[in-house]
C-alpha cells in the first residue's frame, strides 16, 4: 500500500513538472502588447484569462470583476480579429499578451496561464476565469473578494472550488442580441437548480461533475461525454503550482480537495457561464471549423446540430437567477464556516 | 478616568490607531503591545503616529504566536505598565487591534462605575466547557506542550501521544483549580495588581508557560484566586469556528452587532469600513440603539459551525461529497416505494396520490424512460427522464429527487422489471426509505400479456430471479429502511390492512380509516397460469400459495401479519 501511494505521488510529481516544463516552452509563443504588471503590488488579487474574440463581452468582464477588487487582469489574446486586443490595451490595469499559437496545442490556454502565473502570480490569490465566467462567491454582493482571501488565509485555505453553471435565456438563444458592457445575467438568466451528478476522481482526487442543460439536452445518449462543470478558479498562487487541465485540476493534488468527506460543507462559490447568449451560434460555428476545442470540439458538434433544431434551454423547472443566497439554499455552493 | 485599556496589536495599524484614538478621546488611557514578529519599520511608524496622545505607552515586545506564551508575557507587561503609570485606572480592559467598541464608551464607564469590585472573566473548569480543539481539555494543563500546534504538528502531536503512554502527568502548583474562558477580559485594578505582585507569581509563571494555549487560562485560573467578585462572562462580543479560530465582522454585520449586549466586538475585518464609520463616530449620531438580542448573533455562528462539521443531509455537491457510510442520510427525506402495488390494483397510482396528497410517480427506474408523475418528461430541478441519463449515475439520480423535492413526499413503484440492480443496495440501506413488496405481483403483468408462453416461462424465471436476489438485499442485516414484505396470496387475503398501515406511516393525513379501496384487478385464471408455469418446469414461488380451486378465501384461517424489518 504504502508503495503505491509512493509510486503515484511520484508520478504526481513529474506530471506537475510536465506541466510547468510545457508552460515554460510556451513563453516564446506569446508576445507582449501592453506590460504593466510593475503596478502589480503584494496581497493584489490577480485574474488570469485567455480569450479569442471576445471583445463585445470584455467591458462587462472588466467592470464585474474590478468591481469585486480584483487589481490586475493578465490576458492572452489568442489571434483575435474583432477589435479586443487595441481596447485591453488602453486599460491601464490590464498587461496583455498576443498568440498565434493553437489552443489547442497549448492544452487549451492552461500552458500559456500557467507561464504567466508562475512568472507574477506567486504570492498572490489568482483567479483564473474565461471572459464568460461570472465568479460568484458567498457574500459577494456584500463583501469584496479580498474578503473571502483573508479568511482563506486565516483558514490555511490554499485553493477555492467554483463550479460552472450554465446559465441560458428563455427562448431562442439568439432571440435577445448581446450589447456590449450589459451584464450578460439580464439575458441568460435561467439555470439548471438540481440535476447534477458528482464523481472523484481517484487520481487526481477532485471532483468530476457533470450536468445541467447541456446534458439534458446534448449529451441524454451520451452523459459520460458531458462536459465538466467543477473548476477550482481561486488559488493562493505558488510557483510550484500548475493547472493540469483547464481550471478543473490542479497539482499537487491537496489543491483539488476543495470539497469534504465528513458529511460537512466547504465554502465554495460558483462560475455563472453565460456562454449561451446571442453570440454563440456564430462562436459554435468558428470554433467547428477551427477544430480548436476538447476531444475534437465533440461538444461544439452537438450543440450544432441541436441548436439548428431547438434553440431553446428552457424547461419548466428552469430557475430564475437571483443572487448567490438563492444558489446556496438550492445547494449548489455553500458558505460553509463563513458566517 | 476610571479605565484603562491594553491593546495587543499585530497587524492593521491604521484601525488599531483609528480604535485607540476612540478610546483616548473619551479619558482612557492606552498601552499597546505590538507582537515582536512585525518589522521594525512598521512597529515605529506606528509609534510615531501616536506620538501626539500623551496618555498611551508602547511596552516590551514578545513574540505572540498562537497558543503560546508569548501572549500572556504580552498582557502581563501591558497590564504592570498600566497599573504603574495610571494610578486612578480601576478597570483594565484587554483588547486587541482588531476590536471595536460596539456602544457609546460612557455607557460602558457608567456599567463599570456601578460595580467597581467585579471581575468580568469568562472563566470556568475544563470540565465544564465545551470547546476543546485538538480533543485536550484537562491534559492542556497536565502535559509540556513545547512544540508549535500550527508550525510542528507532527512533534506536538508524537509529543502528546508520548506522554500519554508514559503516563506523564505535570503537578498543578498550590493546588489551584485551573480554568478557562475568553482571553478578552476586564479585571480590577486589586484583582491584576495581586496576580502580578503574587509572590507565587514565579512558580505559577513557570507553569502556565508550558501549558497549552495559557492566553486562555493564566489570568482565568488565578483572578479565581483573588477576585472578590467574578462575573463569568466577556464584555467583548467574540465567535469561535469549529476550529477555535474567532470568526470576523464585516460591513453587513453591522445591523446584528448592534443587537449584540456586548460592548466591544472582535475581530473586525480591517476592511470593514461601514463598521468603523458607524461605532466610531459620535455616539449621538450614527449610533442607532437596538434592542439586546445576543441570541440571534448565537444562532447565526452556531448554524455555521453546524454546516461546516455536519451540512446538509442528503445534499451531494462541489463541496459536499462524503464518503460512504459519512453521509449523515442517504437522502434528505422520507420517501416510499411500492413494489407490486400497481401491478395488484389497476389504479394505484391515482389512488395513494388522491389517500395520501403525495407525489406518485410511475416506474423510476424503467428501462426505457424515467416514468414521472402526469407523464412529464422534466421534473423538479431540471432532472431529464432520459434513461441514459439516469442510469449514468442512479444514485445521484434518487438523491437529486429527494432533495429537489423536499418538503413534498415522494413514492414512486419499482419492479424487478425496472433497472435495479445498481440502486437496490442504496435504497434497502436508505432509513429514508419506506418500502413495500408485495412479492410475486410481476406475475400478474405476465399473466396478462399476450406473448407465448415459451417467452412468458423464460421472462418469469428471469424476473423471480431478480426479485428473490432484491428480497435478499431487503432481508440483509445491512438494510436499514422500514421494508415490509408480503407475499401475494398473503397480500391479496386482507388488503386492507397493510394498506392501512402504509398510509398511517406515510402519515400527511390525519389518521383516519380508508374511505376507498384501489381496486384490485381481475385474478381469476391466475392460480392455472400459475400452475401451467410450473407444468413447464418452471418453479414459481415468490407469490406465495394459490390453490388451483380458490372457492371463497377461508375467513378462519388467522391473518398473516406483515413482517417489519427494522
């Protein structure tokens, strides 16, 4: 027994030094386009992000999370073509990087990430969210996320879980057409309460969860291959430290256990994911021909097909975002020991 | 003026300035540890920046680190400085840098004034509290804790193992009786005075510095010793967590810290900046007086202590995942299950959902779709009723029903028919569940059906075997829910009566007998059906003995009872 456990924390070991080993050979992908990371001060609240045509949602991005205090945005732009790259460069608390490199050759962005993390993020708590994840934590609508940091750090809490909800609007997806710097949430404002279902998994030790709308309604044949919604956005960012496959997992693996095993509650937050807005048929369309996505961009084929169909994710038992009291009494995140 | 006030200060320096100034304002005097471990800089910057207040001295800096000496030095100092330099102080009030005095300061002068001899200290034997972290409650002060809890877990913990086994036991001085309480407190100027000039004071010292965590203990056990009159409480407002660690205050705190009976409230977040407008400003203004109710402030940290040892029963998500057996219930309420029933009665269905008011569904676990009530393909939460889906994982399936719907009684039906064999065990130990078999009832589908008899023989032996392997389950030591098992030629004798005694359980009504029965559907040819199948070699026993002539029901015979497992 002891052996083995031995043997797979050394296999740990190596696949982390893999990780980091990658990020480092992806520096040189990666080209500057506005450096103001000397503003960077210590106990800022860093967000990491990477993103491709985007531009229509990253004013809201911005405002959303400066608003919640975070200090400093560090962006990679992969290859954009619609205008986002010139507008985070005038903002004076973003540092942006440029790429032309494949997505998915970078193991969907988690290479270049974890290169800039490991070069500014140590030290820091660092979120590390898409231009379409809303961070929702307890008390965020009354306490700023340097908050919920302090109490990680008086609990000797190194890592955050967050799990993606998928929110979607009532109707056609393209019904309600997007305007740039309006909160996504006044469209996409209906989610999936209670039709998730959790596994661990044994290697890695975080949790797989999958649900929700898109596999009610693109994976009912198919659930195992149902996307991923448990994600681990919030670290205290340390330079050993890499993410091994989008946000979902992090090495060392302590990080993952972000969840208890005794019958009691961790605090956690939620990821509002407003990926279904009127942008994304054209998003699904780009990214099929770009063949860029997990497992041969399987999701984005069967979103294709049933968006042609029926457009519309809405159901009887949809639930009406409110805010994060409304999630924790549903029981999809939890205060636990923050009162 | 009449109090004086020790503030231990670590770490933000501009609240610990902004509370002192507070306090200075209104007459009291101030002395102020900074714990050792912070910079230089910082320590004299602060001095500098309360250079301009006469009355407030800066003593000899410890290192405090949790649960250890350091702390108790710290208080000591402070408290000779205080006594030493300020002759009229008769109170002395320890406080941190993190404290806030939550109401007008002459409201707690004049509290004091009105009774200059008591001691306000929690303070009570170790056998009386509660809260002992680490699972040490009498051994913190019968074992050497040298090592570090947060730093060298390891050796405190080999350490203490260690001493057990020897048997090691430290000899308390003078016999006193040691105690323990909230480390915030206020004594009188006679009860410091004698603990500090107690000529014992070096033996005592000795003693408590290798005691665990003696912040909590020094001054609890000996103000025992000398004070006239102890009021066993704080007059600073302070929560612990499950782990002894005090919970903050933040900005949306402000409307129950003002319901709080207490005069100062720690620790408050440094960034709270509502609170420290609304306490420290002048009293007449922001200060808005709300009637005591410490209750509530009890209430809200016990719930989340609660949630983060115990949570939700029955609640399976990012953050709560227990392992198995570490549930706290399988589900997060009572639900039945009917095996047989609607197979027996025609409309069962509408029937329990019309006696009981609950929800019925059909077959849950059907193989080709999930079976809701009324037909509907989605149900509360957004469950799908694609098989595939719920078959993918069936556990998580039941339990996301049971607590999308609480507050609504479930029952659904269940077959050997159905797709059972990954979810039985979960059910028979679920003591949520009521579940009612009447075995052998499959039959009657069979029997009823239009398929060739080869099909029927080889699809009842199937069946039974399924079922005679779920019986087992129900029957195992390990089934833990309220299962009761009737055969069907026992069932159908005296339908009433378990009926009866299922509903009463189920209990959403008042108790009352069955106005209606469901109707039982037709069985006559049934006992030759049953006979034809054994004609083919087939053995069919689980629905119990049918006579092949049943005649009229013999009303002598004594009526079988149902069995109750559990």
């Amino acid at each position: 027994m002891f052996y083995v456990s031995f043997l797979t924390s050394y296999g740990m070991r190596w696949r982390r030094k893999y990780a980091k080993m990658r990020a480092y050979g992806k520096k040189y992908s990666m080209r500057s386009v506005s450096d103001n990371t000397s503003a960077i001060r210590s106990g800022d609240i860093l967000l990491f992000s990477t993103f491709r045509n985007e531009n229509i949602r990253l004013p809201y991005f911005l405002d959303y999370y400066r608003r919640l205090g975070v200090s400093h945005f560090l962006m990679v732009d992969n290859d954009s073509e619609d205008g986002g790259r010139p507008y985070l460069a005038q903002q004076p608390d973003v540092s942006l990087w440029t790429t032309r490199a494949s997505y998915r050759r970078s193991r969907f962005g988690v290479d270049w990430l974890n290169f800039l993390q490991r070069q500014y993020g140590h030290g820091h708590w660092c979120l590390t969210v898409d231009p379409d994840e809303l961070f929702v934590y307890p008390f965020c609508d009354t306490r700023p996320i340097r908050a919920l940091t302090d109490w990680l750090d008086s609990s000797h809490v190194r890592s955050f879980g967050a799990m993606l909800l998928d929110m979607y609007p009532k109707g056609r997806i393209d019904a309600v057409p997007y305007r740039a710097g309006q909160d996504p949430i006044e469209i996409a404002a209906w989610f999936d309460p209670g039709n998730y279902v959790i596994d661990r998994n044994p290697s890695y030790w975080n949790l797989w969860i999958q649900g929700g709308p898109r596999s009610r309604m693109f994976f009912r044949d198919l659930p195992k291959k149902a996307p991923a919604l448990n994600k681990i956005p919030l670290v205290k960012w340390d330079k050993r430290y890499a993410y091994v496959s989008s946000t979902h997992t992090l090495l060392p693996r302590g990080l993952n256990l972000t969840y208890d095993q005794w019958g009691g509650e961790k605090a956690s937050g939620v990821l509002l994911h407003t990926k279904f807005l009127s942008t994304f048929g054209e998003k699904a369309e780009e990214e099929l021909t770009r063949k860029q996505h997990y497992a041969g961009s399987v999701e984005y084929k069967a979103y294709a097909e049933k968006i042609q169909k029926d457009p519309d994710l809405w159901c009887n038992w949809s639930e009406k975002y409110i805010n994060w009291r409304q999630l924790e009494i549903l029981g999809l995140m939890s205060k636990g020991n923050w009162a | 003026m009449s109090v004086g006030i020790i503030m231990l200060v670590h770490t933000a320096f501009d609240r610990a300035e902004e509370v002192a100034r507070h306090w200075a304002a209104a007459g009291c005097p101030v002395v102020f540890h900074v714990d050792k471990n912070v910079k230089d800089d910082a320590y004299y910057g602060f001095v500098k920046s309360m250079s301009d207040l006469p009355d407030t001295r800066f003593v000899k800096r410890h290192r405090c680190e949790w649960g250890t000496w350091g702390l108790v030095a710290a208080t000591q100092a402070a408290a000779q400085t205080l006594l030493d330099d300020f002759p009229d102080v008769r109170h002395v009030y320890l406080t941190s840098g993190a404290c806030l005095p939550l109401r007008p300061l002459q409201e707690l002068f004049d509290y004091l004034d009105e009774r200059p001899q008591t001691d306000f200290i929690e303070s009570a034997t170790t056998a009386d509290v509660p809260w002992t972290i680490g699972g040490l409650d009498r051994e913190r002060f019968l074992l050497r804790f040298p090592f570090s809890w947060r730093r060298q877990r390891m050796l405190f913990d080999i350490y203490v193992r260690f001493q057990r086994a020897v048997g090691y036991k430290r000899t308390i001085p003078n016999g006193v009786v040691p105690h323990m309480g909230s480390q915030w407190w206020c004594l009188t100027r006679q009860t410091l005075s004698a603990i500090l000039e107690d000529p014992e004071r070096k033996t005592y010292d000795r003693f408590f510095r290798k005691v665990w965590i003696p912040d909590e203990s020094y001054f609890q056990t000996l103000s025992r010793l000398y004070s006239r009159q102890i009021e066993s409480r704080s007059l600073t407002l302070s929560k612990f967590d499950y782990q002894g660690k005090p919970h903050m205050f933040y900005d949306d705190h402000l409307q129950l810290l003002r319901r709080s009976d207490c005069f100062v409230a720690r620790k408050i977040w440094p960034f709270a900046n509502r609170l420290y407008e609304a306490f420290l400003t002048d009293p007449d203004g922001a200060m808005k007086r709300t009637e005591p109710n410490p209750g509530k402030i009890d209430r809200i940290f016990a719930k989340a202590v609660d949630r983060r040892t115990r949570g939700r029963p029955g609640l399976y998500m990012q953050s709560r995942y227990p392992a198995e057996g570490r549930e706290n219930g399988v589900t997060c309420a009572q639900y039945s299950i009917f095996e047989g029933f609607s197979d027996l009665f025609e409309n069962f269905e509408p029937w329990l959902a019309k006696t009981t008011g609950a929800r019925v569904h059909g077959h849950l676990f059907a193989p080709d779709r999930v079976e809701y009530s009324d037909g509907q393909t989605v149900m509360n939460g957004a469950l799908s009723d694609s098989a595939k889906l719920r078959d993918y994982n069936k556990r998580a399936f039941l339990t996301s029903l049971i607590w999308n719907t609480r507050g609504e009684r479930q029952c659904f039906q269940l077959g050997p028919m159905d797709e059972i064999e990954d979810i039985e065990w979960d059910i028979a130990k679920d003591p949520n569940a009521q579940i009612s078999v009447i075995t052998g009832a499959w039959a009657i589908g069979l029997f009823k059906s239009n398929r060739n008899f080869a099909d029927i023989r080889k699809e009842a032996a199937r069946l039974q075997q399924i079922e005679s392997t779920h019986l087992n389950a129900l029957r195992s030591e390990w089934a833990k829910a309220r299962i009761r098992i009737w055969t069907m030629a026992e069932f159908i004798e005296a339908p009433m009566e378990p009926l009866q005694t299922i509903i009463d359980e189920i209990g959403r009504t008042r108790r009352k007998t069955l106005a209606e029965a469901p109707k039982m559907t037709d069985l006559k040819g049934f006992p030759q059906f049953l006979q034809s199948l054994k004609n083919q070699g087939m053995h069919p026993y689980l629905m119990g003995d049918f006579p092949i002539d049943p005649g009229k029901p013999d009303t002598q015979e004594p009526k079988p009872k149902p069995y109750l497992i559990k």
